[in-house]
C-alpha cells in the first residue's frame, strides 16, 4: 500500500483527498492545510497535521503538493530526504535556485519529483521535440475570467485599475519566468509547458495571460508548437491546440484539470526507481 501525504486542501486537494481515500491501494498519512480545514466532513480529522515541520513524524512513499509554490521553496528539499515529491504549483520551478535545489535533493536522495500535466495538451509530444531539438518555439496563451485571477505586483495593480470590462484585457505577454511569480496560482499550466520544452526552457517558452469577462463558464488554453523549417516547401512546422476547460467562475482551476491530475499521479505512483524531474 502506499502511503501518502497532502499538502494543500482547496479544491484540488480536496477532490484528490476523496479520490485516494476511497481507493484500497492507497493510505492517507496526512493532510495539512495553510489554513484552518473547515466545512469537510469527508475528512477524518486524525490526518490533519497543524504544523507541517511534523511530516517527519510520519512514514510516507509520496508528498502531494497543490497548495502554494512557497512549499516548494520552503520544504521541496526537506520532502525529498523523506518521500518522492509531486508538485501541484511547477511556478515556483521559475526560480532557478529552487530547481537546482530540489534536483540536487533528487539525486542527494535517490527521490523522484513529478509534476503533472494538469491542463497542459500535447506534453509528451513536446517533450519529443525538445529532446531532438526540433522544437523552435512554443507561445501558451491563458484566457479566464478576471475573478479567477490570483495575481501578484504590478499585474494585480493592472487588474485592479481596469473598471470597464466590455472587452478582453491581454494583462502579460513575454517569457515564462517573468510570469511565474506575478500569477503564481493561475499559470502552472505554462510552467509545465517550459518544462516540457526543455530546449527553450522558462525564459524561451512564450506566455500570454488574458482577463476575459465573457469566459464565465470555461477556462481557455491555446497552444501553439513551431517546428523545424522545411527549405523545400518554405514553411515551419506548426501545431496549434485550444483547450476549453469548463470552469466555474473564480475559481482558478478547471474541472477537467482535476481529473487530469489524478490519473497523472496514478500512472506515477509506482514509477519509484531513479530521479529527477518527470513531466507526467
């Protein structure tokens, strides 16, 4: 049986608590929360740790995090001495000392780190690219509606200061790992995108971040894939996907994104047997 533990319980962590709860081949260790868990009856509250430096009070195979990027910051390296980690919130991988921080637990440790595809489409595809150098540029476009943005600086002082929203307002447009930080919460999606694209990488990787009153029942996620040049034909390759992920106004993540993510971690779970980062 394998033993795990939650970091987080907003909606994902909530749904992924039920999930793994009700399946026998699995055994939840601990839940903790950046707040008080309340109005969950699902929850049995012999789980619930209230301070998170007491994980290495319990025996665990894997520690889930879907809470905040700062966890991995702050505990990513501590997780790896005791558990294989997977991370739910990839922005906080923006920050170059954090990932070579945890890829050097990774191998310290002989422990994995995984992080699901969640919304991102065409991930191993992607991937594929990159590793033969094929891919030569990747642009993920995110629209959702502005109540459903969590943002941080000058783009939640942008936000704050649009009062009339007849129209679509582009909020960000450039690289990655500018972003990350300022929409730590609404632009994992990309992250993953810049880990798949290994080759282009967060500050090649191209992010555009739209605020869209009319998208009141969706997210929408646009992925454009340029390839290598044909001289003959005179033209790239290209791939373009668009993904309409129902979702209910304010909230940051779509209902698809959930199911995605449970059934990443199943086909992971039992991958236990090297390290470092795995794109799933």
């Amino acid at each position: 049986m394998t033993r795990i533990g939650i970091v987080g319980f907003g909606h994902l962590g909530k749904y992924l608590y039920e999930k793994l709860e009700n399946d026998k081949n699995f055994e939840i260790v601990f839940v903790w929360n950046r707040s008080e868990i309340r109005d969950c009856d699902s929850l049995d509250r012999k789980y619930v740790l209230t301070n998170l430096d007491d994980f290495i009070k319990h025996k665990v195979d894997f520690i889930i995090e879907v809470a905040h990027p700062v966890i991995s910051e702050k505990y990513g390296d501590k997780f790896l001495e005791h558990a294989h980690y997977v991370i739910g919130s990839p922005t906080a991988l923006a920050n170059q000392d954090t990932l070579n921080k945890l890829n050097a637990a990774s191998a310290k440790f002989n422990k994995k780190i995984y992080v699901p595809c969640g919304a991102f489409w065409g991930a191993n595809d992607i991937k594929k690219m990159a590793i033969q150098n094929t891919l030569k540029g990747l642009k993920i476009t995110m629209k959702k509606h502005h109540t459903s943005l969590k943002l941080e600086g000058s783009l939640k002082e942008k936000l704050e200061k649009q009062s009339n929203w007849d129209s679509p307002l582009v909020l960000y447009e450039g690289p990655v790992r500018n972003l990350c930080h300022l929409a730590p919460n609404n632009v994992n999606t990309m992250a993953v995108g810049a880990l798949c694209a290994q080759n282009l990488g967060f500050d090649h990787v191209q992010a555009c971040l739209v605020a869209d009153p009319n998208l009141t029942d969706k997210h929408v996620i646009e992925i454009e894939v340029t390839g290598p040049f044909n001289e003959k034909l005179n033209q790239n390759f290209k791939c373009t996907t668009v993904r309409s992920n129902p979702a209910i106004v304010g909230h940051v993540t779509g209902n698809q994104t959930y199911d995605s993510f449970y059934y990443s971690l199943l086909e992971t779970l039992d991958d236990v047997n090297s390290f470092g980062i795995f794109v799933c």
